[in-house]
C-alpha cells in the first residue's frame, strides 16, 4: 500500500512540473512570437487632439460612461448636473498626448491570445465631427506587466502599452466628481464640541486654557485632560473615506433623516493662507489702484494677526457595510462616509467619561482594591 501511495505521489507531482513546464514554455513562445513580430520599439501610435475632442467614453465599474466636452467644460452625459472634477479625467487624457507603444505585433490572427475579446476597458473618443478613435485594452503580458491594446479595428496589429493609461481609469464615478472637502483642523486649533445623541449627550469647552465638560443634567465641570485629548486627537485632521452622493434626496437611506448623532466642532481657523490668497486675487484685480492696494494690504496684515472662529457642524447617521458612518455637513446635500475609528471614539462616550477624578477618589478606589486583593 505504501508503494502504491508512493507511486500516486510520484505521478501528480510529475503532472505539476509537467504543467509548469508548459505554462513556461508557452509564455516563452509568446514572448519570443512577440519579439520576432516586434516593427519598432516606443512608436507613437496616436496623439489626442483636445482642440477638436467632444467626448470621451469608458467602462466605470463595469457600465460605459460617457463624459462630454463643450466651452471648456466636462458633464456626465446621462446627468449633466453631476459636478465633474475634471482633474481626474484630464489624468487619463494625458496619457494619449501621445500614446506611444512599446512593441508592435504585426500580422496578428488571433486577438483572443491578447485579451481583445474580453478587454479590461474600452476607451473611445469622438471629435467635434462625429469621428470615433476606440482603444481596446486587452489583457496583461504577466512577463513584462504591459497592457495589449487594439487601435480601432485593426485586429492584424496589436500593440503593447505601459499599464498607466488603464491605471488612471478609476472604478467609481464619483472619483470623477468634485465635492466638499472636511476643513483640516489641527489639535491646538479645536476650542470645543459637543456631541448630541440619544443615550448621553456632551460638550467639551476650553475655558482659561481649561478643559470643562458638561453632560445631560449636569453642571460644567473639570475634565480629564487624557481623555479629552483622545476624542480630539481622533478628529484632529479627519477627513472624508468615500464620497456617495452629491445630491442626496433619500437620506434615510443613510440614517440621515434621523441622525444618530449631530457632531459640532469650535475651532480658531488660520487665516493666513486665506489672506495669502485674497492678497493674490485682490492684487490682480486691482493693479491700476495702488493706493488701494495699499490700503487692502493694511487691512489683510491685520487680519493675519486674528484667528477667526469657526463651526463645523456633521450629521451622523447609520454604518455602512464595512463600519464606516455615513455623514453630511449641516445644510449640504452631500453624502459622505467617515471611518468608524475616527468617529467611534467620541460616539460611544458619555460626559461622565471626561469627567476629572479627584485625589481623594483615587485613593478611595485605591483602598478598595487593596482590600479586596488582600481578602483574596
């Protein structure tokens, strides 16, 4: 029986090398295929006309997308209120200014070798005429990590790219949209906040260089200055994770309508890098006045020295599948995502968690539990 065993052993591995072997062999005849089939090497192979594009088309997420371009201006073909942030695409489109190759695979007969037939995405262009300029990408040479493509229908030539044109396509639409940003709040800038919910509602206020907190029923009192650092420390720098809608009419798909919890963060907002730019703008616009200028000038340099006070204001409602919240700023019709170890940390305490313990406290508890350890 041993032998026997030995023997299967001994043939499946041999029918894995074997495999192996093969797969080895035939990547080696592509490659070599490819190498014989090679015309040149970086040969420029088409060159983006933005002048004359009217449109772009690609596959987002497994649907096609079309994106239009009129008076210098990017919409969402299917909605033309969706705020395209034309960065993204942009990305995309300089790829093709131009598009070189880096081989050429002349007398192809077979495209299904090369991933034609199920391409990873298709790219088509369309000019102010009507004209369409369609690019296939195809599958990845697992040898040399570039990406097969196909120009038009010209099935006899197939060309291989580097892999950032495919990379710059992203898989969500609204990685194409441009929203509103969390205002990036420093720890030393934060001066309060308060969290209203349901089950222990709290607000924490610096008073005299002094952290006070105040829970439901309670009166102002000294917090802990550890704990209070944590929650500020955890939405210190927060930001958006996913961005869901920008036109949100069903917020109580999101919790929204009945928010879990209303997050309101006090802050001291710099205002020097807002000066910086209002002295740009303003300058531009009034080279020809000096003397206002100058009187403009005086003024910013004023309020470069103040820090004006600030509001932030977050709706938080139910958790996605994978824990994030989903949020929305006070008035906004944007729907958002932030983590959950951004927000859990101020979410699940209560004002009595702030609250100072005293010496005489501490040492109580103190006594207690060396009395207990010594009965024990």
């Amino acid at each position: 029986m041993k032998k026997k065993s030995r023997t299967l052993i001994l043939g499946a591995s041999s029918l894995v090398i074997l495999s192996g072997a093969y797969l080895l062999l035939r990547i080696y005849n592509q490659n070599a295929q490819e190498a014989e089939l090679a015309e040149s090497a970086q040969e420029e192979i088409l060159s983006l006309d933005e002048d004359t594009l009217a449109s772009v088309s690609f596959e987002i997420d497994g649907s096609e997308v079309t994106f239009l371009y009129e008076d210098e201006e990017w919409s969402l073909e299917n909605d033309p209120e969706f705020p395209v942030d034309s960065t993204y695409l942009m990305t995309t489109l300089s790829y093709l200014e131009p598009l070189e190759a880096v081989r050429t695979l002349e007398e192809v007969t077979d495209t299904g070798e090369y991933g034609i037939d199920e391409p990873q995405n298709t790219i088509t262009l369309t000019d102010s005429e009507g004209t369409e300029t369609i690019l296939t990408i195809g599958s990845t040479n697992i040898s040399t990590g570039d990406d097969y493509l196909m120009l038009n229908d010209d099935s006899s030539t197939i060309y291989t790219i580097n892999t950032s044109l495919r990379d710059s396509l992203h898989d969500d639409l609204y990685d194409y949209a441009e929203g509103e940003e969390l205002p990036y709040i420093l720890s030393s800038e934060i001066s309060g906040l308060s969290v209203e919910k349901a089950d222990g509602s709290y607000e924490l206020l610096l008073e005299d260089a002094v952290w006070m907190v105040q829970g439901d029923g309670t009166d102002a009192a000294s917090a802990d200055q550890d704990a209070v650092d944590t929650v500020i420390s955890s939405i210190a720098g927060a930001s958006y994770a996913d961005y869901l809608e920008y036109n949100c009419t069903s917020p109580e798909d999101y919790g929204l309508d009945d928010p879990a919890a209303v997050l309101t963060i006090l802050y001291e907002e710099d205002s020097e890098t807002q000066s910086e730019s209002e002295d740009a703008s303003e300058e531009a616009s009034t080279e020809s006045d000096s003397s206002a200028s100058e009187s403009e000038e005086e003024t910013e340099a004023i309020t470069e020295e103040e820090a004006a006070a600030a509001q932030l204001t977050l709706l938080i409602g139910s958790t996605g599948e994978n824990g994030d919240y989903y949020v929305q700023q006070d008035g906004s019709t944007e729907v958002h995502t932030i983590s959950y170890d951004t927000l859990s940390p101020l979410l699940e305490k209560t004002g009595e968690d702030f609250e100072e313990t005293s010496e005489s406290e501490t040492e109580t508890v103190s006594e207690e539990e060396t009395e207990a350890a010594e009965e024990t």
